[in-house]
C-alpha cells in the first residue's frame, strides 16, 4: 500500500534578511511535516517569524537578494528550493494558495465575485458550486456583486472559495479572522475546516490567536525568535504547555475573567468651576481657547460654559485634570444614516444607523460592540467628520483639529510611509490651532515626550512606518492622535490584528492615555473581553441600533438582550 506523501515538510529551513547593513535572522532551523486534510497552526507574537515561513511555503520570499534561505521544502512530495526554484511558477496558486488576513487587498475592486471565480473554475456553474462549498446563499446573486457590497465574512468565504477552486494541496492560512466579530469568526473558521476537509486539502493556520487555533488546528508549532520551541496536539499544548514562553503567551491572553484596574473618575465640578474662575481673573478669554508656548512648554486653557480644561504639555499628570465636567465630550442624538449604491442599474437604499443616541463624558470610556455591519463603525466616521447624517446631530467638544482623532484598525495604511515619524507627529502638530506657534525645537521636544508616553524611544523618530513592528506602528498612530490631546479618542478596532501580548499593552496604554491626558475614549470594537478591558459602559449595536448598555466590569452577566448573551455565548463558547 503506497503511503501518500506529506503536503507540507520543511526541513532545517533558515531565512536571513538583510537591510541597511543590518542582518536579521528570521527563521532558524525549523522542521514541520503536514499530512493531506490536517490543519497545522503555527503561532507567535510579532517577529517571531511565523509569517516569514508563510511566505517561504508559498515561495514568496523576496528574491532581490535581501532574503536568504536555506533548508528543504518539499509539496506534496516534491522538493523546492526556496525563492530560487522556478518550479514555484507551477505550484504557487495551484498546489499552493493562500486565504489572507484582508481580503478587500485580495479581491479586485473592479471585478464581480462571478468574473474573478469563473477565472479559476472556468464555468458559471462551477462557481456557484465553489460559493456553495462555503456555505454562501444566494450564490448566483452573489457572483453578480462587487467585494465592496459584501460583508466581511462574507468576502472571507469567497477567498476561500478562490483558494480551494483548483483543489490544492496546501492553503496557507494567514490570520484570516483577526478582523471578523467573534460569531462571523466562527462561522468563518468551520467553513474553512469544512471545505479544506472535503476537499482533502491540509492546512497551514499563521494565527497569534491560542484560542482560534484551539478550535481550528489538529496540532500547533509555537514560535519564539525565529525557532520552533514547542510542538504538539493543539490541546495539550494549549491546556498542558511545557515551555515557559508558551505559558507566558497563554497568560497573556485577554478573556471575560482577565482583572482589570480602572482609571479614576472624573474630578469634582466645584474644583472645576473654581479653577476656570481663577483663570477669569487673569485676563483670559473665556469664550475658545487660550495658548501660551514659552521654552517648548505649552500651557493652554479651554472654556465650556462653566467649566474649564488647564494643562502643561510639561507636566503630563497634570493635563486636562480639570475638563467640561458639566458637558459631554462627544453627544450623539438621534442620527439617521442610510447609504445608497447601485446594483444592476438599480439604486438600492440601506439603512445603517436609525435613531442612534447616546453621550461620552469628559475621561471616559465607552465601547460599541456588535457583529459586522452592525453600524458600529459608520458611528465612528460620523463622529470623526468622515461621514455626514441624514439626520440628527453630532456635537464634539474642542476646536479643529483638538475635538476627535481617529486610531484606525491598520496602522500600517494610515501613516504616510516616505515620512518619519518625526514629521508624522510634526504634521499633527502644525494642523493644530495650539501648534503653529511652535518653533521645530519645541515641536521635536513635545514629539520626543510623547513618543515616551506611549512607550517608545526618542530612536523612533528618525525611523518610517515600515521599519517598525505591528506594534510600534499602532504605538504611533495613538502618539500622533494624543501629541496635542484631542477632546475625544475614536478608535476603530486598534487591536485587532495584533498578538495577544502587544494587544493587551495597546488596549492599557489606551486606559493611561485617558487618565493622564483627560481625554475621552470612543472604542469601537467585535472584541467583548478588549471591550471590558478599556470601556467604562459598553453600547451594544445590531441592525445600526443601540439595543443594550451595560456596565463594562459586568458585561457577562449583565447583558440580557438575546443579541447580547450571543455575543457573549461566543466568546465563552
């Protein structure tokens, strides 16, 4: 009986990167074997080197001569060497194809679902049997649609229904789910264990995620700089870990149990109302704002009525101490919106929000969960002046530029990759009524202070976004969003698509930032144990209509909506 051969054997495989003199050695000296129809997770924090084996089993390493590599990789029996192998233009995309993280940078914009799939079944009706295979309904009207007018789990089943059209021996899985809310997740993740069963095709699972590949892998490969340190049945390696790295990745993951320290509350009106009657007296105009910049150091005030916000750029424990107690940072009433495209020649109307209230007070938190299309985000451009309402009001305190700053899902996309960092935060800075006064010393000394606060070095400045990880990347963006404090922080998603570890330290400088600064938090997230985490409330969306709120501390039993016990069966499930 002739044995069938491993989809996937990496031998001693070692990757090397050079760059501006600098050598780095990604991978060193792994070993895997993968077995037809069996799933292989590999996971890791950032730099680890997971990906880069991803990209070597996919023969796409950089072949400029930055990357080096060494080893044996061999497909379903035969052996490639990687990058230099012509023999992976014959492999890539038939024996080998990949499921990635976003798929709106893998499907063409310009392109129906149907045209892009017929491509590679080569028949109408191969297609539909491929959307079929992925458990899409209405796969013939699907195939007529754009990937703009699809979901995200819904595009997530059409990548996958594209990797698996020309049934091939491996897919590479590349954190396919990181962006989906928890129930479109797992519907994603037993498709894609479904079809890859019936297809007969193994799985390769990148993921930083222990738990998603508890759920989705037969074995798990941790990795650590670049080596493998421990192997096995992904549940005794999750429930009985050996390696001391292991436990510490275990440790940090972020759950519904995970304890929490909450920031203090707000401070007192009278002390408020004292304070801005102290600045009256000095001759201060109380109806904007107030600047005086002296040596680098900005000290400012902001009058709302009755109340007032003082600080030192200096002293960062001392901004925004005092700050419109009496008045919402950001107030949402009543806002309609409804979105209108066109589909076969026709104009189609979707209701996204509908009378949508709700306010933020001066330093706190407040998180909008809820599944894909839910409306959460569309809030969150309204809030941010992305979007305009049909109807209703959004009111932000402060003034241009001061009022709300958006931290957006990929950081990486959102910083200007030619600019350093420095010019990044000089940018913001500039833009700003409280900026234009600042001299380049003083501009680079408020930059370098904040870089510190969000847990960076003065080093950084001269670096550009892609020298930097996944997680220095996000650590900027929240620097450029906070180096002149805004009245609100709106952030989309901040942590998504990053490791467990880096996440967790994301989602607490988030709550430092608050406190220290003054600074409200609007947090739109799918993420119900990051929501419990940051927010202080927790606003739950369905259908683009708040349907719950509750405390974030008790979440898990306090929610008794039917949408929001799913929510939260999920996660526990």
């Amino acid at each position: 009986m002739t044995t069938a051969p491993l989809a996937l054997s990496v031998q001693d495989l070692t990757v090397t990167y050079r760059s501006r003199g600098r050598v780095v050695r990604a991978v060193q000296d792994v070993t895997l074997d993968l077995a037809p129809g069996r799933c292989l997770g590999l996971v890791g924090e950032s730099g680890s080197g997971k990906s880069t084996i991803g990209a070597a089993v996919q023969g796409i390493l950089p072949t400029d001569g930055s990357a080096t590599a060494t080893g044996t990789l061999a497909i379903g029996g035969r052996t490639l060497v990687p990058i230099t192998d012509p023999a992976w233009r014959q492999v890539r995309g038939r024996e080998v194809t990949t499921v990635f993280q976003d798929p709106m940078r893998t499907l063409d914009p310009t392109m129906t679902i149907g045209h892009m799939l017929d491509r590679y079944t080569g028949s109408a009706a191969a297609s539909v049997e491929a959307l079929d295979r992925v458990q899409i309904r209405g796969a013939r009207d699907v195939l007529r649609t754009y990937p703009h007018q699809l979901s995200g789990g819904m595009r997530q089943r059409v990548m996958i229904a594209l990797a698996l059209a020309r049934g091939p021996r491996l897919l590479v899985a590349d954190e396919p789910t990181t962006a989906l809310d928890v129930s479109v997740q797992a519907e994603v993740l037993r498709v894609l264990r479904d079809a890859a069963e019936g297809a007969g095709c193994a799985v390769l699972f990148v993921t930083h995620d222990l738990g998603v590949a508890r759920s989705m892998c037969d074995e798990i490969a941790v990795m650590h700089e670049g080596r493998v340190v421990e192997s096995g049945p992904a549940d005794q390696v999750i429930s009985d870990p050996r390696e001391p790295y292991t436990r510490r990745l275990m440790a940090s993951r972020i759950t519904l149990e995970t304890d929490v320290t909450r920031p203090a509350g707000p401070p007192d009106a009278a002390v408020a109302a004292s304070m801005a009657d102290a600045l009256r007296t000095q001759g201060r105009d109380d109806t904007g704002l107030a600047d005086a910049w002296t040596a680098g150091t900005l000290t400012w005030a902001r009058f709302t009525g009755e109340t007032a916000a003082v600080g030192a750029a200096s002293d960062r424990t001392q901004v925004r101490l005092v700050s419109r107690v009496t008045l919402p940072s950001l107030s949402v009433n009543q806002v309609d919106k409804t979105y209108v495209t066109r589909r076969l020649g026709r104009a189609v109307a979707k209701k996204v929000l509908t009378d949508v209230s709700f306010e933020i007070r001066y330093r706190e938190s407040v998180a909008l969960v809820g599944e894909s299309g839910s409306g959460k985000s569309t809030l969150l451009r309204i809030a941010a002046g992305i979007e305009t309402v049909d109807s209703g009001t959004v009111s932000a305190q402060g003034v241009a530029g001061e009022g709300t700053q958006v931290v957006f899902q990929d950081a990486g996309a959102s910083l200007t990759p030619w600019r350093t960092v420095e010019q990044l935060l000089a940018e913001r800075i500039a833009h700003t009524r409280s900026g234009r006064s600042l001299t380049r010393a003083a501009q680079r000394d408020l930059a370098r202070d904040t870089l510190e606060l969000v847990g960076l070095d003065a080093s950084v400045l001269e670096a550009r976004p892609t020298q930097l990880s996944g997680g220095q990347q996000q650590r900027v963006a929240i620097a450029r969003a906070v180096v002149v404090p805004p009245s609100v922080l709106l952030c989309d998603e901040p942590t998504s698509a990053l490791d467990v570890s880096v996440a967790c330290s994301v989602l607490n400088l988030v709550n430092l930032l608050r406190h220290s600064l003054g600074i409200s938090v609007m947090f739109v997230t799918h993420d119900l144990a990051a929501a419990r985490l940051v927010a202080d409330r927790v606003l739950v969306m369905t259908e683009g209509r708040i349907v719950e709120e509750v405390a974030a501390a008790t979440l898990a039993e306090d929610m008794t909506t039917p949408y929001g016990r799913r929510l939260v069966d999920a996660v526990l499930a």
